[in-house]
C-alpha cells in the first residue's frame, strides 16, 4: 500500500476516534448563566440571534474585495521595482 491509501484510511478512523472521545468525556453543565448572551456586562436587550439582512453581507463581502485590492495597488509598485532591481543586476553581471 502506497502513502496516500494509509492516509486515506488512516484519518477517518482517527477523526472518528477523537471525535467520540470528546462526545464520552466532555463535561457539558450548561447553566442560565453560561447560555445567556454577553453584552459588555449589560443584560441583554433582546433576541442575541437576530438575522441580518441580505444587504449587510453584500456590503460586507464588498468591502472585503476592494480593500484586499487596494492593498495589492499598494505592493504591486514595491514588487516591480524589486524585479526591476533584480533584472538590472543579472543583466549588468552578464
């Protein structure tokens, strides 16, 4: 049997394993106080669980492109300029 076979087989089982073992042995006493929702030591003002609407997420997922994008416009000039330097010198030592 080659590695990946071994891994293949090999993984599952010990996922299994791990994971039943912390279903036996965990300690689980949940209490009004640990279920409750924490607020900066205020008593909660309504539902913790409360949806989002769609929106929200689409401004979110927006902002995460363009600020990821505007970060490699940042390092784009930083990167031409180190394969500007490093083509030079392997030019001027040829």
């Amino acid at each position: 049997m080659n590695t990946l076979t071994i891994f293949l087989l090999f993984i599952p089982v010990l996922v299994a394993i791990l994971i039943a073992l912390n279903f036996f042995l965990s300690v689980y006493k949940p209490d009004a106080e640990k279920v409750s929702p924490y607020e900066c030591g205020f008593s909660p003002l309504g539902d913790a669980r409360q949806s989002f609407s769609v929106q929200f997420y689409l401004v979110a997922l927006l902002f995460l492109i363009f600020d990821l994008e505007v970060l490699f416009y940042f390092l784009s000039p930083l990167f031409s300029m180190m394969v500007l330097y490093l083509l030079s010198g392997s030019v001027l030592s040829f």
